[in-house]
C-alpha cells in the first residue's frame, strides 16, 4: 500500500470515472458490462474513501450530454444506477454516509428518484462521508442555473448588481455545498475535465489515471492521494 499522510488528506475528492465502454470492447463485451463492472469499482472506492476519512466525494456518474448516447445504453445506465442506490441503502444509512445529488435530476426516470430522493433524505443527518453523486450533470449548465437565480434576484429587487461576485456565484452552485474539491482523479487515459465541476475545479490539483474505471484499485486511489500529497498548493500566492 502506498503510503499517505493522514495529517495531509484531500478534504473533497471529485472523481470522472471514465473507461467502462473501452474496458467492455477490450473483452468484446458490451458497453452495459462495463459500466456494471464500473458500479463494482463505486462500491469499492467509496467503502475506501469513507475508510481513510475522505470528508467529501463527489462521483461524475452521468453527464448532461451523456444524454446523448443511444437508447440502451442511456437505459442501461439507469437500471444499474436505481441497482446501485437500492443495493448500497443498508451500507450508506449504516456508515454514517450522507447521501446527495446534483444536477438535473427531474430529468432522471421516476424509477431512479423514487430510490434517489429517499435516500438523500434519510441519509440526511450522517455526517461521516458526504457522498454527491453528479447525475445529469453539466459544469456550464450548473453555472448558467446559478447565474440565472442571480439576475432573478436582481430583477425582483433581492440584491443589488455590486452584490455579484464569484462568491454570490458560488453559493448558489450545488456541487460546491461541500467545498472546492482539492483533488479530482479522472480515470481512463483522457486529460480533460468534461464539464465536471468547473466552477469548483479553480484551484484543484488533478489527477489524470491511464487506469479504465472498472480496473480502478485501491491501490490506484491511494497513488492519487500520494500524488496530491506531493503538491504544492499556492493559490496564485507565493510561498516562502
Ligand atoms: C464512463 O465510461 C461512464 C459514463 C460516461 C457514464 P464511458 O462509457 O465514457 O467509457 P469510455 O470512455 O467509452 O471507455
Ligand atoms: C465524462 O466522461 C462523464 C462521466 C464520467 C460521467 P465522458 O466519456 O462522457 O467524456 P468525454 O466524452 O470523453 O469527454
Ligand atoms: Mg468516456
């Protein structure tokens, strides 16, 4: 096991896991397999982070324009996500996980936010692990959402326009209820962000795995970790 300082833990880890299709065309399976054996690699990573005491995780599981794949595919990835959220209600509500979500999720099927909704309500007072799953999820769109509340706000009166500023910005940004993340860890070979947490990716230090999504070890996440740990944040300042 790789060797991380406790004392020097990322607080909000993002993670785009990416690679199911390829890992599934590797094995001449279809995409559906990867992204089942992608849900296996959820399951293990979160049980981790909560381990090692990662106070936030956020997972990149749909994206707005994943909206745009084929049928089955898109419904594919539904049934395994309302699989996923029934399956690991017992483990979540039992380790003091709080679960949440953001994005469009009234584009999400009702099957999906029947399971969802309740979730993210009963799991409400945990408070070992925030756990956001981005489902529906685009950067730019959460950013115009919150810009339009903004110029709401002005037009009725609310605020004044000096009263707009990257703070006012971010406050209304769901993704960034738990904080900036400190760390985000994209997998499958791409160095691109994807419209994952643009607003709250500013000053995150990233990391890029050629690891495919369902092949993403503990091992892997803790190479992330030793990684972050080997950085040094300035925030535009300097450091003496
Ligand atoms: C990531 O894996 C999962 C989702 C986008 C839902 P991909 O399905 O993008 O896998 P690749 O990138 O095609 O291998
Ligand atoms: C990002 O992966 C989205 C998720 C992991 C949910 P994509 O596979 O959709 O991103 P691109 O198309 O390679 O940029
Ligand atoms: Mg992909």
């Amino acid at each position: 096991m790789t060797l991380i300082d406790a004392r020097n833990m990322p607080r909000h880890v993002g993670l785009i896991m990416d690679g199911n299709g390829r890992w599934a065309s590797q094995r001449n399976e279809p995409r559906s397999e990867g992204h089942r054996a992608g849900s296996r690699s959820v399951r293990r990573i979160v049980r981790l982070a909560r381990r090692i005491g990662i106070e936030a995780l956020t997972l990149y599981a749909f994206s707005q324009q994943n909206w745009a794949r084929p049928d089955d595919e898109v419904t594919a990835l539904m049934v395994l996500l309302q699989e996923y959220l029934l399956s690991e209600r017992v483990e979540i509500l039992g380790n003091g996980i709080r679960l949440a979500a953001v994005g469009e999720l009234a584009e999400l099927p009702a099957s999906v936010r029947e399971v969802l909704e309740p979730l993210c309500r009963d799991s409400q007072p945990n408070d070992r692990m925030t756990l956001t799953l981005a489902l529906s999820y685009g950067g730019q769109e959460e950013i115009a959402a919150a810009a339009r509340g903004l110029a709401k706000d002005y037009a009725e009166g609310r605020i004044q326009l000096e009263d707009i500023d990257a703070s006012a910005l971010g406050k209304r940004i769901p993704s960034q209820r738990v904080g900036q993340p400190d760390l985000i860890i994209r997998t499958g070979g791409e160095t691109r962000l994807s419209n994952f947490l643009l607003y709250g990716s500013a000053y995150a230090e990233l990391f890029f795995s050629e690891r495919l999504w369902p092949e993403f070890s503990e091992e892997d996440f803790f190479t992330a970790i030793a990684s972050y740990q080997g950085r040094q944040r300035r925030f535009g300042q300097l450091v003496t």
